[in-house]
C-alpha cells in the first residue's frame, strides 16, 4: 500500500556530456506572468561580453520549487561545513565580477 506522502523515486539518465557539468559564476533572471527564465554565464576580468552557456526555463510554480531546494541544501550544506561566507562586507553590495554598467540614455 503507497503511502500518500511518501517521496516518488526518480531514476536519472545522466549523458556524458551533461556529466561534466557547466561552470557558472553569473545568472540573469528574467520572468512574465508564465515562465522564469535563467540565464547561466561567466563573467571573465577585462572581457565586456558573457556568452550565455545554459538557459533554462520554467513556470513560476517551478521557480518557487527551486528557491525552497536551494533554501533547503545551503541550510544542510551550512549545518554540514559551516556558514557560508559573502565576500565584500556590505551584504547589498555585489561582489565578483560584474558587468560594466550600462549606458543611461537621455530623455
């Protein structure tokens, strides 16, 4: 007899390409009524320009899923190794590369 809030087993196929993973240090988020779209990239010093290296999309109901497994594994992760440490002091200021500021146009 299943139990009704027991969790669905999920097999994962996992190519060898997919294996080797992406590395991202910047993400643009942008979002309508209907999807949140993420755009994983790398910010290089000295380089202006970030390719786009994983776009993944998503309905909103997925993105809140997402926020509440990230909350969830940077809290076992910080019970686990400790508290993670945000570079720069000032916790409203970025850190890490950042994109060169955009051009304002006059009205």
């Amino acid at each position: 007899m299943n139990q009704p809030n027991q969790p669905q087993q999920i097999n994962l196929e996992l190519g060898e390409k997919e294996a080797e993973g992406i590395y991202s240090n910047f993400v643009v988020i942008s979002h309508s009524p209907a999807e949140f779209v993420f755009d994983f990239t790398r910010m290089l010093p000295g380089v202006p320009k970030a390719k786009v290296y994983a776009r993944i999309i998503m309905t909103p109901q997925h993105a809140k899923s997402l926020l509440r497994a990230l909350t969830e594994n940077i809290e076992k992760f910080e019970n686990q190794f400790g508290e993670i440490k945000m570079l720069g002091g000032d916790p409203g200021k970025p850190f890490g590369f950042q994109p060169p500021p955009s051009e304002k146009k006059e009205s």
